[in-house]
C-alpha cells in the first residue's frame, strides 16, 4: 500500500508540475487577413460535371462501343501489342513516338475516356481536346497521311508492317508464322488507298478517294456521326445496330445533301454486293489453291480469322504472287468496309488479283 501512494504522489507533482509551466492564457492576436476566394467548384466541376445529361449520354454510348466491351486488353498488353490494346500503352507511344511499349503494361486497361482526351487535367474545357491528330505516318508502307480528327483513330487502326513483304515481280518470301500479313484494324490503309500488292491488270488504282476529299475529319464524321441512342453513332463508334430482331444501318452521315442525300442503305447503286462477291470469289480461289486457312472461320462469319496457310504449322514459300494475291485479300477483307471506306481502289485490288490468278 505504501508503494500505491508513493506513485500517487509522484503522478500527481508531476501533473502540477504540467499546469504550472503552462501559465495563463493570453490576450487573443489580431485576425487574419483575408485570402483570395478561390474558384467556387460549380465553375470548375461544372464545366463538365453540369446538370444537363450531355456528358451520361456520352458515357452511355462508349458503354456500348467494342473500344470499352472489348477484352483484348487483357492479354495484349506485350511491348508489341499494347500501343493499340491498352490505354496505357497508348498514351506512352504519345510521349516516346514508339509502336512499341518500353515494357509489358502489368495492370492494363481498355481504351476509355483518358486514352482520346485530356481528362482532369486543366478541369476546363480543353480537357475534351483530342490527345492526338497529327498527321499519321503508317507502319506499313511508310507513308504520311492527314485524316483531321480522324487521325486519332488512323494512329490505331492501320495495318502493321507487314515482313516480308512481297514485290510484284519479285522473288518468292519465306513466311514462318500464319499471323503474317497486315493485322487486322487495317481501315486507314484502306481509306488513304495504300499497302496493297498493286498487280498490274485492267482496273486502274486511283488516287483520288471521293470521301476522304470530300470528309475533312475522315473515320469521326461517319463513326461518329448523329448518334441513335446508345446503340450507333456517336461515342458507340458503331455503324449499324440490331432491332427487333434485323441489322439497321446508320446512314446519318450518308444521307447529307452533299453526299448522298435520301440514303437508306450502305449498299448505294449496289457496290457493296459488288465488292462481297469480288471478296468472295477471291477468297474461294485462295482456299482451292491452298493458299488460305479459313480452319477458324467454319461458319464464314468471323474474317478476321483467317490466315495465309502454312500446313502444319510450318514455314514455306510462296510465290511473289500467291502472298500478293492473299496480302490483298486480307487487305480488304479485314477492313470489313466492302468498298465504302474507299470503292475504287478495293475494287482495283480485287480485279487485278483475280485476274493475275486467271
């Protein structure tokens, strides 16, 4: 007991100790000055963040675009790939200039808001600016090309080089892996009408493209043009969209008085159906002469799996012709346009293959 109180008594001196080192408390000091208001968050948020449903709407339309329900960002996140399937590895290509990533992107994410704008970064409205348009120097053919607007979209959605490329009326190329060729996103080339195998043959390849003279932001003016809901156009990037059951075009950006005013179909004075049955006849020669894998493609719906052939999975040559002739074809088909991105030079393509394979 006596220890008890002999702590008691050293906590308490030291507690008085405490109070009488504090002392009285002080007159209070003059105020502060005012600083500077800063800006209320109504006029910065809510240059973006504002009542009306501008900015849902858009939100609503990605939702539904194959940029934010693709997959492909999982697992193609390697140096080689991650430029175009990953968010990160696409803003890093605007910083290094590079078509690869410096390293594999270990937590990638799909294309999404940040990967085509400035988000949060000036909190005005720059940050809907485009992160990139400049002119697009394509990876295969090397040559330069200017799309507006539209040259965000080319940045991606170009062939890739394509090794080793075969020369008309060159010597035979060994080709080691069945994913030889121009990829799969290959609208740009198409649309700009360069990067094929340009057989000579009756149909000459033209120059000129009415729309990319005539649409001066080239892939946003039709991908993009006056959404339908959330279901085509606009953000969804889509042109067509299902109802009730049937595949309905979107010919918004078709239908304008200076293009084609009153359009209802893609399938104007029937070139579409004339460039299907081009793409499909050159495809059954390449199958009967051994030259295309459609092993993946049972059912003819999913082109874009389909390959030059190697049996067995082997390397082998091929004539200068043969790889031209499928170069060509998956030039065209994997665009998937059927001759709307640019009519005159698919067509020359497919013509001249056909009849240089005669």
């Amino acid at each position: 007991m006596k220890r008890f109180y002999n702590v008691f008594a050293l906590v308490l001196a030291l507690a008085l100790t405490i109070v009488a080192c504090t002392g009285p408390e002080g007159p209070a000091g003059p105020p502060g000055k005012d600083g500077k208001d800063g800006e209320p968050g109504t006029a910065v948020c809510g240059v973006c963040h504002e009542s009306s449903s501008f900015l849902l709407a858009k939100q609503m339309q990605f939702h539904n675009s194959l940029h934010y329900l693709g997959e492909n960002f999982g697992t193609a996140n390697r140096t080689q790939c991650a430029v175009c399937h990953t968010h990160e590895g696409f803003r890093e290509s605007l910083t290094t200039n590079l078509d690869t990533t410096l390293a594999v992107i270990p937590n990638p994410t799909g294309p999404n808001c940040r990967t085509c704008h400035y988000v949060h970064t000036k909190y005005d409205s720059t940050d809907f600016a485009l992160t990139y348009t400049a002119p697009v120097k394509f990876r295969h053919g090397g040559q330069t090309m200017d799309f507006g607007e539209g040259n965000l979209c080319a940045k991606c959605h170009q062939a890739r080089p394509v090794s080793p490329m075969p020369v008309v009326g060159g010597d035979s190329i060994n080709v080691t892996n069945f994913r030889w060729g121009p990829h799969y996103g290959v609208n740009a080339n198409i649309y700009a009408g360069v990067g094929g195998y340009e057989i000579p043959g009756p149909a000459s390849y033209q120059v000129s493209n009415p729309h990319k003279a005539m649409i001066k932001d080239g892939c946003i003016t039709c991908h993009m043009a006056t959404p339908f809901g959330a279901f085509a156009g606009g953000h969804t990037f889509k042109m067509t969209y299902e109802s009730e059951g049937q595949e309905v075009e979107h010919v918004a950006s078709c239908a304008q008085a200076n293009c084609h005013p009153g359009a209802t179909k893609f399938d104007i004075d029937g070139k579409v159906t004339e460039i299907k049955n081009l793409i499909a006849e050159l495809r059954q020669k390449l199958i009967d002469r051994g030259l295309l894998d459609v092993s993946r493609n049972t059912d003819g719906k999913h082109v874009l799996s389909e390959y030059i052939l190697l049996p067995n999975n082997r390397p082998k040559k091929f004539s200068s012709l043969e790889a031209g002739a499928v170069l060509n074809y998956l030039l065209v088909a994997k665009d998937r346009s059927y001759g709307i991105h640019n009519y005159k030079y698919t067509k020359a393509l497919l013509v001249n293959t056909l009849n240089a394979l005669q």
